[in-house]
C-alpha cells in the first residue's frame, strides 16, 4: 500500500524534483568514474604483474654476473637474460634516442612478444641476406618515417627493420621517456661496437621459480653477500605500482565525493521544495488518519525510489566514463578493459548515492512532517517548522555511516580522513563566516548613510533574512569554484613552467655516456653551432655508500642500510653547479677549497641512511675507497633537474676515476637537431637528449591531465548550478510573494529589480572571495610543497575564473527572478497566495 500511493503520489506530482536527480547522478558519476577507473588500470596492471615485470624476480647489475651465481640462479630456477643500453638510432641522416634491448633465447619467462608482421622474434631478428634483424616500436617508426624492409645504423652496425613491435610484455612504464625499445639479437649487439668497457650497459636476469620471491631474494643475498647487484620481487613492483595508483585515484574520489556532497545540497532544497508544496496534501493525509510514521515512510520511499534511479544512471555514467578513460590510458600502459572488473566500484558508488540522498533528504523531511495539521491548514507561511531531534540523530548516524564507508573503500586512507578534518573544518568555517556576513549586513542595512538608499538596504535585508541563499550560495557554488580555483592555478604553474621556464633555462640538448678519449672531438662538433651559447661539461663516476661514521652499512644489521649499500649512485663535481641543486642543510665549500675530500649528497639518499652534515662516509668507487666528509645536504629543482646526481665531490676528490663525461648545450632548436645527428655519426655510443622532445611529452600528457581536470571542475561546477537552481525555485514564491507586496505598498518595480540585482552582486562576489581565498591556499599548498613550483604571477588566473563563473552563474539567477517581476501586482499576489 505505501509502495503503491509513494509511486501515485510520486508520479502525480514528482516533476519538480529533477534537480533532486540531476545532482545525485552527476556525484555519483564522478565516484563510479573515479573507482572504475582504478579498478580497470590497477587490475589490468596488477593482475598478471609478473608478465609486466618480467619474471618472478630482477636481478640488476652493471656487468653480467659470475658463473658461480648463474649456477646458483639456475639451480633455483629458470632465468633469461636482458641488456639494455641506451643509444642513439640513425636513419639517414636523423638520429632518435632509444633503448637498445637484446634477449636470450628464453625471452620472455611470462607472455610473448606479438610483432608485426606476426613472426617468431628469433626469426625476425636473425642474420639474413646479410643483415641483422631488427624490431622496433610503432612510435618510432612513425617518427623517423620507416616502414619494414627500410635500413638503420646502430653503432659501427646496418640493420634491417624486419617488424614492429605490436606488443611487448614487459615494456617499460618510462619507454616514452627513456627511449622506445627497439630489440636485437646478443651477436647483433655485439657487432654494434657499441658495448665497451665503459659502457652504461644495464644487465637484467629475469627470475621464474616455484619458490617464495622474498625467500629466493633473501637466500641468493646470504650466497653472495658481497656482491653488487640489486635485486626486486614482483611483490614489491605490484606494491609500489598499487600505491602510487592509489594515491592518484584517491585524489579523484575525493573530488568524486565533493561533487556528491555538493549534490547532496541539491537534494536538501529540492525535497524541502517538494515537500512546502505537498503541505496541504500531507495535511489532508492526516486528517483522514494517516499516522506520522506511515507518512514519513510513504515520502521516505519517494525519496529512496528517486535517490535509486537516479544513482542507477549515474554509476552506468560513470562506468561509461571509466572505461573510456582506460580505452586512453590503454595507448600508454598495457591495460585491457574488461566489464568484469566493474560491477563492485559501480555498486559502491550507487550505495554512496542512495546514502547521500537519505542523509541530505531525512531534515527536510521532518521539517515537513513537524508540522501540525491545524497549522497546514491554515497556510505554510503560518507554519513554524522545525526539524525534530529524532530526524537530526538519524541524519547523522545515516551520515557517519556514508563517512566510514568512504574512508574503508577509499585506496589511500589518509586521504579519506584529511577530507573527513577539511569538511569538517569547511562547515565550521563557513557556518561562522555567513553568520559574520549576516551580522554585518544587518548592521549596513541600518546605517543612516544608506538611509536613502532603500535598494542597497533592501539587498542587504534579503541577505540576513529567514530563506536567505547566502548559505546555499557559498556552499555550494563556493565549494565547486574552490575546485575550479584550485585547479586553474595548478594547470596555468604547470604550463608556464614548460611552456616558459623550463625552455627558458634547460638546455637544448643533454648528454651522457661521452668517453674521455672523445672528449675534445665532442667540443669541436658542438661548437660548430653558430647559436651555441653555453656548453657545460662533467665528469661522471658511478660509486656506492659504504660506511657511515666507520659503520660498514652491509654488516650493519639495519635492512635499509644493507639495502642502500647496494644502491649505484651518480658522482660528479660542482662545476659552478651545473645541474642547478639547492643547498638545504650545510653550504657549499669555496670555490678555491683545497683541503681534505668533502662531500654533498642529495637530500633523498641522505635521509634514506639518517646522514646529517659533519658525517663522515666512505664511497666504494671501482674497487677503491674514498673518504669525505659530508658539508651538504641538497634538493634537485623539480622540472628543471638534468643529470639527478646522488652526490657532489670537491675538486680533484674523482680524478683518478674519471672515465666518463656528461653535459649540457645551450643553442637554438633548429641547430640542436643538427649537432644531434652530427654526434650520433661520429659518436654512435654518446646518448643525446633533446630537452624539446621531452617537453612535447609533458605537453601531451599536461594537456590530458588538464582536460580531465575540465571534465571534472565542469561536472562539479554543473551539480552547484543545480543547487542554484533548487535554491532559486524555492525561493521563487517568497521572493514574488515580497515584491508584491512592496509593489502594492508603493515601491517602484524598478527599484525591486535593482534590489535583487545588488543582492545577487553580494552574492557573487562573496563567493567569488570565498572560492579565490580557499581554492588558491589549496593550490599554493599543493604546488610549493607537492609539486615544487612557484605559484607567483599567477594568481590572476584563480581570480578571474572565479568572478567570471561565479558572475555568470548567479547571473542567470538573477535573471530568472528578474523575468518573473514582469507582471502585474493582482498577478503576483494571486500566485503567491
């Protein structure tokens, strides 16, 4: 019965609440978008992570290992072999950076390599009609122009391209960064001449054993406790990726869950609209016996049929949402979209809706059904209503419940709780700053030097007033412009800074792997550009931490230590520093120093073994010890760091084991492609970097992250036009009701228009401060201590974007009551009665 006369009841009279779903499914998208999407990237990623990573285990060496601990491998398991090596690729005259990868004939331990044209990856990279075999990545092809069947050089060696690589299992997160892969034969790599003895090769034995990856990482260390070598489990990849996924995709639940709470306003004003209109239908319910707890269940299931339907649609929404948001990731990483990963985040993101709705909908039910019926009789303007004790205790327990479910699903909890403290902190701030304004506007309206100007004290009055939309305004268009802010700032510091600052001051090319003997031939070729402006050149040595204050840190006994031991870290000079550090704790030695071997480290590997300034450390540097004391402790500049160096010696500490070189040069675009093809053929081994092609990257994939930033401010920014709207109808009848009759007692009808006119230009623009004052903290926060950029110059952007929208958007507010003033004083005294 009360199913049946909510769903008569609901169909009779229920149009009024489309904004009631409207809200609801557009917060409910975000959060099934945003909990889709993880489910999708961490199961496509995490769900076979031993393919993508190759093997049960990495070992992780810069020379091939001992044949006493490939014995102890093989004993232990099946291993494959993978080196690596960056170079540089020609073909013609252009040259592209890559990464040169060769395989053992039990490549790879898990999955395959899908070529095309489809053939064996023996048989397309073997020795035929005189030449080697190669396969390559699609976007490289693309970028040097070739097709199967073309030549190119790498090192002493010609090559034929023999397929492209469609899919490749264990392809590298970073390829797009590093260098696309392109994969040779073990002979063919050696015919390249590429691999010397200083060569930066990278030696990579894949693991596959039926024993635990931690225990057979943990034996192979006992066996060969000296040795250099690092090793990973696949456990440690997964956790790693897991968490980094987590922290993103927590980020956008949060967002998710503002733009639902922000919904969930809509619903209040919506059902409190609703249910002033059904006064006198729930007088007449109750005056025919209908009790309360029959009344409340029959509005209740109103309530609950709506909050379902329209959380049905929007977790189907956001499930579209999500799976076109793999569809793009799956160009960059290996995720294949599968409707089979979806159901739950989308159940819970319908259970989020349905709970929002019951928390936002319960006060304003019992401030309807509060009243008596004498009193609905009578007129809703006669009628005190007041929300009941009872209904606020359900409301809130229904609340913590919403809360505690989202801290349990959220990824990363302390995201979940952060929100929990900031809303919190919001209501309390909020609620204090509107009833300032309140209080203010009250005592403005009487100030005797407004006497005269009775529309000004009249949009102040209607700001402090029982009904105001000051609240709702700065709740939620205040909440959804706080996002856009923050947003706004982030995106324009991220584009200034690769679109000018970085440009401004990186290099056009970057160098590594130059040999000493090359050394003057590279400065003759580079200062053949006519646009050169700077040249930078370093020694760079390869070196590990030893001991710290006489602690050998492999027999230390301390897991993070023994652990860092084995980290290879990058060794160079100051050089007027050259890769632009900062100096956190400590201070650089003199330029003339000539004293004992100092040291600075960077502030990551420092802080990983607990150093502080004064220490003193060992370094393992080719077999031999050097001593220095430690004066520094630095931080590279995001964004702007090139050769991300562990550690800095002072002068003359490394000359004995110099052997290799990096560098930058300063010249114009056009030339540094020149002297990029130059180098790379007459120096095949000398990896060149133009700091161009990585700024293309972060364009695309910053414009990818702005754009869906867009997606979502503009969803949010939606659901607080729909509370605005809800907010504006339910104040549409109070608001033609008063004009009426200040029509009727002789006030000008352009005078009234003015008034709400001025009281809708308050509004704007306290919501506007509101949004510019809280959205920019949240960007400087994020951006000076997450991100490590300078958001100065750029606060104009946050500024602008918060009064345009916050302009237009009560705008048309504004305009909507504007249009209904439009009638006569007899017109709107019949409707508002």
């Amino acid at each position: 019965m009360i199913i049946s006369l909510a769903w008569r009841d609901l169909r009779a009279s229920g149009r009024s609440l489309w904004v009631f779903c409207a809200c609801l499914a557009l917060g409910v998208a975000l959060i099934a978008a945003s909990g889709g999407l993880f489910r999708l990237v961490n199961g496509g990623l995490l769900s076979d992570t031993r393919t993508l990573f190759g093997g049960d285990l990495e070992i992780f060496n810069r020379a091939p290992l001992s044949s006493a601990e490939l014995a102890w491998m093989r004993g232990h398991g099946e291993i494959s072999r993978l080196v690596e090596l960056r170079t540089m690729m020609r073909s013609g005259e252009r040259a592209h950076l890559v990464e040169l990868q060769s395989f053992d004939e039990r490549y790879p331990l898990y999955g395959r390599v899908v070529l095309q044209p489809a053939s064996p990856l023996e048989r397309a990279l073997e020795r035929r009609d005189g030449f080697w075999g190669v396969a390559i990545d699609p976007a490289l092809a693309r970028r040097l122009g070739l097709a199967v069947g073309d030549r190119v050089q790498l090192g002493d060696l010609t090559l034929s391209v023999r397929a492209l690589i469609e899919r490749q299992p264990d392809r590298s997160l970073r390829a797009d960064w590093r260098g696309p892969p392109v994969l040779i034969a073990g002979e063919a790599l050696k015919a390249t001449g590429l691999v010397q003895p200083q060569s930066r090769v990278s030696y990579r034995y894949r693991v596959k054993t039926g024993e635990n990856p931690a225990a057979w990482k943990a034996a192979f260390a006992a066996a060969f406790p000296d040795a250099d070598w690092e090793a990973r489990t696949f456990a440690e990849r997964s956790e790693r990726l897991s968490e980094v996924l987590g922290q993103i995709v927590s980020g956008l639940l949060l967002i998710g869950f503002s733009a639902l709470f922000i919904g969930g306003l809509g619903v209040f004003n919506s059902v409190h609209a609703y249910l002033q209109g059904r006064l006198e239908t729930i007088a007449t319910l109750r005056a025919i016996g209908l009790r309360d707890r029959r009344l409340a269940a029959v509005y209740l299931t109103q309530i609950l049929m709506l909050a379902g339907a329209a959380s049905f649609a929007g977790a189907v929404l956001g499930g579209l949402l999500a799976l076109a948001g793999a569809a793009v990731a799956a160009r960059s990483i290996p995720v294949a979209p599968t409707l089979a990963l979806l159901p739950l985040p989308l159940a819970l993101a319908f259970v989020f809706g349905v709970l929002t709705a019951l928390t936002f909908a319960l006060p304003a039910l019992g401030r309807a059904l509060s009243v008596t019926p004498a009193a609905l009789f009578r007129g809703m303007d006669s009628a005190v209503t007041r929300t009941p004790a009872v209904y606020w205790k359900l409301t809130a327990a229904s609340g913590a419940f919403t809360t505690l479910l989202a801290l349990l699903v959220m990824p990363d909890p302390r995201f979940g709780i952060g929100f929990a403290l900031v809303t919190l902190l919001l209501l309390t701030l909020l609620e204090g700053m509107v009833r300032v304004l309140r209080a203010t506007a009250h005592r403005l309206a009487g100030h005797r030097l407004l006497a005269e100007r009775f529309a000004m004290r009249l949009a102040l009055a209607n700001l402090y007033q029982p009904g105001s939309p000051l609240r709702a305004s700065l709740l939620s268009l205040g909440s959804a412009l706080t996002l856009l802010v923050a947003s706004t700032l982030v995106v324009a510091a991220l584009l200034r800074t690769v679109n000018e600052t970085i440009p401004e001051n990186a290099p056009a090319l970057v160098f590594y792997d130059i040999s000493a003997p090359q050394l003057e031939t590279f400065r003759d070729i580079v200062k053949q550009s006519q646009s050169l402006t700077r040249l930078d050149l370093a020694p760079l040595v390869l070196g590990r931490v030893n001991a710290v204050n006489g602690d050998t840190l492999r027999t230390s006994g301390d897991a993070a230590r023994m652990l860092e031991a084995r980290d290879e870290h990058k060794l160079s000079y100051r050089l007027n520093n050259f890769d632009n550090v900062v100096i956190d704790r400590g201070a650089w030695w003199p330029d003339d120093y000539a004293g004992a071997p100092l040291v600075a480290m960077e502030d990551r590997e420092a802080d990983q073994l607990g150093l502080k300034v004064g220490d003193r450390l060992r370094f393992d540097i080719m077999g031999q010890a050097v001593d220095a004391k430690l004066a520094a402790i630095y931080g590279q500049r995001r964004f702007q760091a090139r050769f991300w160096l562990e550690a800095i010696f002072s002068d003359g500490t490394l000359d004995p084991h110099i052997t290799r070189y990096v560098g930058a040069a300063y010249m114009g675009p056009g030339d540094a492609v020149t002297v990029q093809d130059r180098i790379a053929a007459a120096m095949p081994g000398v990896v060149t970097v133009r700091t161009e092609n990585i700024l293309n990257e972060a364009r695309t994939l910053l414009g990818r992250a702005a754009a869906g930033l867009a997606v979502i401010a503009a969803v949010s920014l939606v659901a607080s036009l729909l509370v605005l709207v809800s907010v504006v109808a339910g104040s549409r009848v109070r608001k033609l009701y008063d004009a009426s009759i200040l029509h009727t007692l002789g006030a000008r009808l352009e005078v009234i228009r003015a008034s709400l006119q001025l009281e809708y230009v308050l509004l704007a623009i306290l919501t506007s401060l509101f949004a510019i004052a809280l959205g920019s903290a949240i960007a400087a926060v994020l951006l000076q201590y997450r991100v490590g950029l300078d958001p100065a110059g750029i606060w104009w952007t946050g500024i602008v974007t918060a009064f345009t929208v916050s302009a237009a958007s009560l705008g048309l507010g504004a305009r909507y009551l504007l249009r209904q003033l439009r009638l006569s004083p007899a017109f709107l005294l019949r409707t508002s009665g």
